[in-house]
C-alpha cells in the first residue's frame, strides 16, 4: 500500500513498531520505528491509561511513544491515516489531527469488537465512537464490516468507505506435483482455535481416501496446533513448520493452500490470507460460515476453490476429497487474477487517494 502510494505522488511519514520488518527507502518516504514493549501487566497500563486521561489500547507504550514525534510547520502532514486492529494505530493518527488540526481517517481492517470475542465494555466502545465522530471517513475492507460495525459506533453511510485488502505481486509458481496432496495453512491459528479441531478431524478422515496426503501449518504457535495433532494421532501426517522468510518457498511444494475462520452468526471477514492465496497459481480450501464474504468471493472461481460451510467433520474431509480432485488448467488461474484487480495495490491506492482528495477539496 505505501509503494503504491508512493507511486501516486504522495508523500509519506509512516510512524510503526518493531514488530514491521521493513527494508524499503524511497526520498518521499521517512520511517519512524518505535518499541512496543511491554505489553504486560494489562490491568497496569489500563490503570496508566486512566489515571493519565489516556485512550486504553492494546499497545499503550507504543501509542504514547508515536505522540512524542513532532512534526515542524512544513512537515504537517495534509491527513493522518490510522489503521487498526491494533485498536493502538487510531490513537496518534486521532490525537495528532487534533494538535495539528488536519483531517483524520480511520480505517477498519476487522470491527470493534470482532463476532467472535466477549463485548468489550462501554468505555472502550465509548473511546471508539469518539475516535470515528472525529473522524473525516472510515474505511473498512468490505460492506458486510460497514453494516456490522454502524450497530456498535454509529458514523452514518457518508463517512464509510470500502479499502479492500491490497493483494500481493503475483505469484506465478512452477506447477503443482500432481497426486500428492500437500495442503498449507500460512499463518497463526489464533481465535480459530476452536474450528482447528474439527478441521482437522477432518483432515483425518480424509486420509482414508487419500493416504499420502500432508496438512503443514506455517508459523502459527506450537502451543495452538500440537494438542489437536497428538489427540487425533495425526503426528505422521501433519507438520509445523517455522516462519519463511522467502513465501514462494512454502507456495512452491502446496497443491493447495488452507483457510480457517471462526463460526459466527455474522460472518463479515474477508482475511488478508485468503487475498493472498489467490495471488498464487494453487488450490484454495476454505472453512468459512455460510454467506461469509471469503465464500461470495472463493465461489467466483469453482474451477481452483472449494469452499466448506457446514462445521463437520464428515462435510469437511468431503471438502478435502473434492479438493484434491479438482484440476484447474493456468487459464484458470489466469481469469482468476483478472478478477482480483479491485484488490491490486495500484487500484487500492487509486481509491484511497480519491477519499483524501474528496476531504481536502
């Protein structure tokens, strides 16, 4: 997204963490990386928070590092841009359009508070209003998050926006092995935790059709996978490994690439993982609720995609069947790129930069 609108002409301060691994100079472009640590205790840094008149977020320290940086009368930048989740990253974009009296945006990349996870409480949801009232516009990275996040913090249709996920380059990938079955989920597991188990009881009865297939999970923590390998014995067939650096060296050897989210009521994410895996010439398997944005977007492409909706094991191994039957030639994959251009960073960038001029007149 910053190349990209480094491309359109702007010019960028990008304040981030030490959790970014980023290597990329350009003139326009100035970096200003911060600790974020420690996050621990929590109930300290809430106390901080309110004793201090402080908005509480998920990287205080790291919120109240950024709101040292001053900016000369020359440097003001024309909008600041906040982006969460981490809830952190809307806090100096918003407290820094105060001080210096510009226009702020606030984007979404998942709603506040997530489908999935306990309320968070009226203060936090109150600091949040606050945030998006002061806000010019909101983006989200589809309209399923727009309606769902309105019933926590109204902000009224003329302030949302929809930024989709910005893809990857394409990731045209030497053919697939054929007949052997080499699924790879990309990624931590997280708060899907509980779909893991039944997915890969899934994956366990799948083997009886399918024998020599593996399941190998990339960088997620051991603590969140190894449990569920040992209870279902699935040690010969399922791997974790470490993160890679280079991504095309764990794309190369998949025939498919795996996708988990959780069950909810109200389905609205479209994953940044699933984005990704369409930029690659392999297979996609997705567990996703019914009528979710992933299936709206995977059911275009049946010919390389198999989506599961129904929370069984016996559906989903049936799901893993279909998947390592499907065959889609690289034409597939080609209509399939052309499609995923409302995700492609340039177009991304092209959208973006119609809100900032629509706010700066």
């Amino acid at each position: 997204m910053v190349r990209a609108l480094l491309n359109h002409g702007f010019r960028i301060t990008l304040i981030t963490s030490k959790k970014a691994k980023i290597d990329y100079e350009h003139p326009r472009l100035k970096i200003i990386v911060l600790p974020y640590r420690p996050r621990e205790p929590r109930f300290f840094f809430r106390f901080w928070a309110k004793l201090t008149g402080s908005i509480e977020n998920n990287f205080f320290l790291w919120s109240r590092h950024a709101l040292r940086q001053k900016f000369d009368n020359n440097d003001i930048p024309d909008i600041f841009y906040g982006r969460a989740w981490p809830y952190a990253s809307l806090v100096p974009a918003y407290s820094f359009s105060i001080r210096y009296r510009v226009p702020f945006i606030a984007h979404l990349s998942d709603p506040i508070p997530p489908p999935n996870v306990v309320y968070p409480g009226a203060k936090s949801l109150e600091n949040l209003q606050t945030m998006l009232n002061h806000a010019e516009a909101i983006t989200f990275t589809n309209e399923e998050t727009v309606k769902y996040q309105e019933r926590f913090t109204p902000f009224g249709e003329n302030k949302a926006h929809v930024l989709p996920h910005v893809s990857p380059g394409v990731y045209k990938l030497p053919a697939a092995e054929k007949n052997a079955q080499r699924y790879y989920h990309i990624g931590a597991i997280g708060k899907r935790r509980p779909v893991l188990n039944v997915a890969l009881d899934g994956f366990r009865l799948h083997l009886k059709n399918y024998p020599l297939a593996k399941m190998n999970f990339v960088n997620p923590k051991p603590r969140e996978v190894r449990p569920d390998i040992r209870r279902l014995s699935l040690q010969q067939h399922v791997s974790i490994l470490p993160f890679a650096p280079d991504i095309r060296s764990i794309l190369t050897p998949a025939t498919a690439l795996i996708s988990y989210e959780p069950k909810v009521e109200t389905p609205i994410w479209t994953l940044t993982k699933t984005i990704e895996y369409l930029c690659a010439n392999r297979c996609i398997f997705a567990l996703t609720s019914k009528s979710s944005p992933t299936e709206k977007l995977l059911r275009q492409f049946p010919e390389s995609c198999v989506v599961v909706n129904d929370y069984d094991a016996k559906v989903i191994a049936q799901g893993y069947d279909r998947l390592a039957e499907i065959e889609p030639s690289e034409d597939h994959f080609a209509k399939r790129l052309e499609k995923m251009a409302d995700f492609r960073a340039e177009n991304v960038a092209k959208k973006f930069e119609e809100i900032c001029v629509s706010i700066l007149g």
